[in-house]
C-alpha cells in the first residue's frame, strides 16, 4: 500500500501538467513558466542516503523538499474512531540520515522560506483514502515524540491523529507552499543536494560508501537477513 501511494503521488501534482518521466523514476511538471520535479526514491539508494521517498525541487523557486511516507493503521478499540502510527523498524535509521544533511542545511536567506525544514514526515490511511493525508516537518515530528504524544513507558513513537487537534499540514497546504517556495531549502543551499541526487541517480556510489560509517547491531542483523533472503532466492532459483 505504502508503494502505492508514493507512486501515485510521484505522478501528481495540483494544477500542474506531468510533461515527462524517464526510467531514473524522475517525473517533471510545468505550469506556465514553472517547472517542478519529483523524483522517486523509495527503495533506491536515494533512500539510503536521505531517508526519504519521494524529492520535490521547484526549479522556479529554487526550493527542494523530501518527503518520507508512513502508514496510519485505524483504531477502533473502546468506540474509537482513530488512526494511529507506532514507530516500525525503518523510523531510526531514516531520521539518522535525514539528520545528517538537516543539519548542515543553514540557510542564507537570500530567498524568503516561511520555513527552512525541508524534511517531512507524510502519515497516510492505509487501506483508506489517501486525501485525510497529512504531513509533520521533521522538527514538529521530533518535538511530538519527546511529548505527550509518545506512549506512556515505551521508547517507540506512537503518534495518534486524534491527539493531534488537527496541529498538521494537509497535504493541499503542503503542495500550495511547496509551489509557491515558501517551505524548503533557500536559493543557495538547493544546488548541494541536488548535486549528490544526481550523482546517485547515475549510479554513483562514493556517496553510499562515505555515510556508511560504523553500523548499528540492528543495521548489521538488517543486512544479515537481506543477505540470506538474496541467497535463498538465488538457491531456489537454481532447481
């Protein structure tokens, strides 16, 4: 479902004409003299260095924000009509990466940006209308997490639609100043990221290779299990 729902977003934009896509999972949209483009990163090393699933770059006005999904699983227990997220075994190691770039993103402010936080966390229904959709800059988030909205006695995020009070980005707010550029990067830090997403989008690896500094006893049992599935399918491929 999540998959989904990035693919369809990735194809989309209000207002906007999709005008072309490539294979690099790159899709461009005009409005008039304005260009905007959405790259897919989900499951690509783009993820692996961002943290993220999908990247908008305004070209007009120079802003870039990336975007990380999450899906919100309906809770109906006590007459409850709510739609909750719990933390899942990606969460840490993509905000460990979105942080490694959030930090070194100091703005100029040679270009007005009503905020300068250029990632967002998306929590969408699964199973339901992705329209109730609403999104959390990585800031907001983490300020949720180390509050009320945290689970009594649980190191693991639990965030509730509900407890919320509607303090969120709709996704039709969160598109209007994207357009506009008042959320994202500034001017003179967009070029930076975009130079590593182009140099991952050709295959580059060096990236890859210098953020994969000391990994975590859960990133090591991670790549283990990948590694065994790898050679499970490669052995059943051979009967």
């Amino acid at each position: 479902m999540e998959d989904s729902v990035i693919e369809h977003d990735a194809r989309r934009f209000p207002d906007f004409e999709l005008v072309g896509s490539d294979a690099t999972r790159r899709a461009i949209f005009h409005k008039g003299q304005q260009t905007l483009e959405v790259i897919t990163a989900n499951r690509k090393k783009l993820e692996e260095v961002f943290g993220v699933d999908l990247i908008y770059i305004n070209h007009f006005h120079d802003n870039l924000v990336m975007v990380q999904y999450k899906m919100l699983q309906h809770d109906g227990a006590g007459g409850r009509d709510d739609w909750t997220y719990t933390q899942d075994r990606h969460l840490s190691k993509q905000l460990g990466a979105m942080h490694r770039f959030s930090r070194r993103a100091v703005s100029s402010k040679k270009t007005y940006r009503l905020s300068d936080d250029f990632f967002y966390l998306k929590f969408v229904r699964r199973y339901g209308d992705s329209e109730p959709s609403f999104l959390l800059p990585l800031e907001h988030f983490e300020a949720l997490v180390r509050g009320p909205a945290k689970a009594p006695r649980s190191k693991k995020v639990h965030l509730s639609s509900v407890a919320l009070e509607g303090c969120y980005m709709r996704q039709t707010v969160f598109y209007s100043l994207l357009q506009s550029g008042y959320t994202g990067t500034d001017s003179s830090t967009t070029a930076a990221p975009q130079t590593l997403i182009e140099d991952l989008i050709a295959g580059g690896d060096a990236l890859v290779v210098a953020i994969q500094r000391e990994t975590t006893p859960a990133e090591n049992e991670t790549h283990r299990a990948r590694h065994m599935q790898d050679w499970d399918d490669t052995e059943a491929g051979y009967h």
